[in-house]
C-alpha cells in the first residue's frame, strides 16, 4: 500500500541535518502547511523534493526545495519551475522561493528567479 506522506516524512526525518543547512528553521509542521508536494526522482532514486502552496493570485508559495547531498549542484529544480511544468499545469504564473533558503550559492538565480522587493520570483507564464 502506497504511503506518501509517511514517505516524505521519511525523507524529511533522514535529511533534516542538512534540510537544517539550506533552511534553517524548517519543520514537519511547515511540510504539514503545504498542498503541493513533488518528488523528483532518477531511477528508482528519490533526488530532491520541493513542498510549496497556494499564496494566492496565481502564486505558488515553495517552503522547501531541497536536493539530496549526491546531487546537490545540479539544478533540479528547473524541472518543477519551468513554463509547461507541474506549477504552470495547475494554473500557477508564479512561483516565489522558500524565504529561508540559504547557502545555495547561485541555485535561485540558475533556475530562474529573480529578485522583486524582498522576495526571489519566477515567473510561469
């Protein structure tokens, strides 16, 4: 029988030191707030997860975009946040990154957000 939230309970329980890394502060009850939640897989390998909800006007909220230590560098995000991905197939024109999103470099930029005030955006559309 098919579990996925205890899965991603799973995962967010044997990743959290370096969840804890790139955002500081996240928990299982933030995973809880979220309704949209995305395993990116290779294989039968889970690499990455991102857990993001609806902020309104047509904005997807990310509170979590995380990959896991053997493929971090790559920009595995691109696949959630593209135009024509899953955000852009529910109706989303925007996606704004996890605001307690740290030490990932140039990742936000790489796949595409964009400062506006003091957010980082991406625009679906």
């Amino acid at each position: 029988r098919c579990r996925p939230l205890a899965y991603l309970k799973h995962l967010l329980h044997d990743f959290d030191a370096d969840i804890q890394y790139f955002n500081p502060g996240f928990s299982s009850d933030d995973a809880a707030q979220t309704d949209l939640n995305f395993l990116i897989h290779t294989r039968a390998e889970t690499v990455g997860l991102v857990l993001a909800r609806n902020a309104g006007d047509g904005s997807a909220q990310v509170d979590l975009d995380y990959v896991v230590p053997r493929y971090q560098g790559f920009t595995l995000g691109e696949f959630i946040y593209r135009p024509g991905g899953p955000l852009a197939a529910r109706g989303y024109r925007r996606v704004i990154a996890p605001p307690r999103m740290q030490n990932a470099g140039d990742y936000l930029t790489d796949v595409g957000f964009r400062p506006e005030g003091d957010a980082m955006v991406r625009d679906l559309a």
